[in-house]
C-alpha cells in the first residue's frame, strides 16, 4: 500500500490466460504464456510503480528462460511476489445464477508451500453478481463472506497477508444505484463476518469493484458519480483499521479505470490507502503490442511502464488526460 504504487494481478488460470492470448491470436500454450510474463515481470523500472503481483500457482513456480523463478526477479526489485489461492467458482445449488468459490482443503500446507516460494500475500476471489431485485441473494454473499473469513484466518496464520476480493460484477444492465446498494450490502456482511471470525483487519487488504452502472445500461457513469457512489459505500461498510482497499478493473477500458481511479483520488485522503489491483486495465495494451512478436518485447515493456505510470499517478489524483495520447 505504499503511496504512489499499485499491485499488477497476473494471477490468471492458465484458461483465463488463454482468453488473453486469444486476443492476439496466439495458441494458449505454456510457451505463450511464458513468455507474456516474463516480458511483464522483467520489465525494466516497473518497480517504481508496482509494489506487488499476484501469481497463479503454475506462474510462482514457473522461470524466466535463464532459469530465473518469477517470484525472485520480483522479490530482487523490491516487488512483493502474491499468490491466488482461491480455486474458482462452482454452482450454489437452489440459488439460479449464484456461485460460491472453492479452494479451502489442504490450503494451510499450499500456503506453506507459497511461502516458501516467497509469496507474501493472497488472494480469494468471491464472486457476486446482480441480476433481478432477488439476485444477488443474502445467502449467497453470506456463503461467500464466510469462505472469504476461513480463507483470512488461515493466510494469517501462515504470515501471509489476506486480499479479500467480492467481486460484484460490472457486466449487466443494472443502474448504478443498484451497484452501490449491492456493494454496500457485500461489503457490510462480509466485514461483520471478518469480525466476527476475528480476522485482523490491520492485517488485511480489500480488493473491490469500483459502483458504477453495469456495462449494459444505457445511462453511463461519470467518474466523478463513480467516485462518490464507491467512497459513500467504502465509509457505510469498511472499517478503518482496514490496512487498505485496491481496486480490480473488472472489464472497464484501460482510460475509463485510470480516470474512475484519478476521480477517486481526487476527494482526498481517505481512512485507509487506496490504489489499484488491475488485470485486464494494465495487460492488455501491453498485449496489444508485443503480439507474441520477440521483437516487439522493448516496446511491450514501454507500454507496461507507461499504464502502470498513468495509474500511479490516477493513484495520486494527479492523472492528466491531455498528456495521456496511449490509453484508450
Ligand atoms: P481485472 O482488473 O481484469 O478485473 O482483474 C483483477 C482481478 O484480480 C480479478 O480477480
């Protein structure tokens, strides 16, 4: 949570990972996926920008072609190597359209494991999505909170920070005062149980969903709308002693999710720091132009520098459109 830095999440499964090879046309293949890393993660100066990444179970165990492992070319830059843990998401039976995420059998021994490969902290992806009036349901968020607070319990006490992420999703048609009121709800349920699971929440970051109207809805947010509806949820749900809150991009273009966070920063100092955990937002110009092409890979790095850049400074309120011609 260091000011001015954020966190990359490179923590794809190798099929999400391949939806992103996809984009550039490339086969979803270890090679592939390799080297798209590598050039990510061996990217001269990233460090001035990013303090951390999360990895994926085939990522922290993988190296560069010299042999070098992933979580130590991070850890040599000063970058705090992550691990997701959660094992993704399966059928809430009774509930239609409702899923609760997987992954807590054997997890104290594989955080062991993940410690010994030098991940400091985790990830857990919850996953809420808004449909009808009745959806997402209580049950539903209060499932997940629970697996959520199981999964904190156990990261702590292996030493390793917990990232709590219930993600309530931006694709639909719904308004973004639904958004706001389903985040609050997520977020109110998921703290209560925290506490009442006695997780230390000086010890623990949330990665949330920035409000705003779902991608399908005809009425689009401002940044500034975007920026008051996520703070008024963030202050009727989150306690302070939180350590942080980082934002997940969740499907928004690379601008949209620097401009949502510079509007964020731009209201000032909050209780708790807050930057971003981008996926989508910061990979895939990067993709765009390496192409798979190894001589397209100095250039690719330019381009991973200069989102990470734009999201530090969006991280600082300090983000200038008119000086940003590459985001789009
Ligand atoms: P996006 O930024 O692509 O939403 O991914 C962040 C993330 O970690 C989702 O779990």
């Amino acid at each position: 949570m260091a000011p001015g830095k954020g966190i990359l999440a490179a923590d794809e499964s190798d099929a999400t990972a391949g939806k992103r090879l996809a984009m550039v046309h490339l086969p979803n293949d270890a090679e592939n996926r390799q080297d798209f890393r590598e050039l990510l993660f061996t990217a001269p100066e990233i460090e001035q920008y990013l303090s951390g990444v999360i990895l994926y179970d085939s990522s922290i165990k993988n190296f560069t072609d010299d042999g070098v492992p992933f979580p130590d070319i991070l850890t040599a830059k000063g970058i705090v190597p992550g691990i997701k843990v959660d094992l993704g998401t399966t059928d809430l039976q009774g509930f239609k359209g409702e899923v609760v995420t997987q992954g807590l059998d054997g997890l104290t021994e594989r955080f062991a494991e993940y410690y010994d490969l030098g991940a400091r902290f985790a990830k857990w992806r919850a996953v809420i999505t808004i449909d009808d009036e009745e959806t997402p349901t209580d049950e539903c968020i209060t499932m997940n909170a629970i697996l959520l607070a199981r999964y904190a319990q156990i990261a702590q006490e292996a030493g390793i920070v917990p990232m709590v992420e219930p993600e309530v999703i931006y694709a639909g048609d719904h308004s973004i005062a639904r958004a706001e009121q389903v985040t609050t709800r997520t977020l109110q349920i998921l703290f209560q149980t925290l506490m009442n699971y006695k997780v230390d929440l000086e010890g623990l970051i949330l990665k949330s969903s920035m409000v705003l109207a779902g991608d399908m809805n005809n009425e689009q947010s401002s940044p500034e709308q975007i920026a008051n509806a996520t703070l008024r949820t963030f202050h009727m749900s989150v306690p302070h002693e939180v350590g942080g809150i980082v934002f997940l991009s969740g499907g928004q273009t690379p601008k949209r999710a620097t401009e949502n966070l510079n509007a964020i920063a731009k209201l000032g100092e909050q209780p708790w720091p807050i930057t971003f955990s981008y996926s989508r937002a910061i990979e895939e110009p990067v993709l765009m132009t390496w192409q798979g092409k190894p001589e397209n890979i100095g250039e690719a790095q330019k381009m991973l520098l200069h989102v990470a850049k734009m999201n530090s400074l969006a991280s600082l309120g300090q983000y200038d459109e008119s000086k940003d011609s590459k985001l789009k």
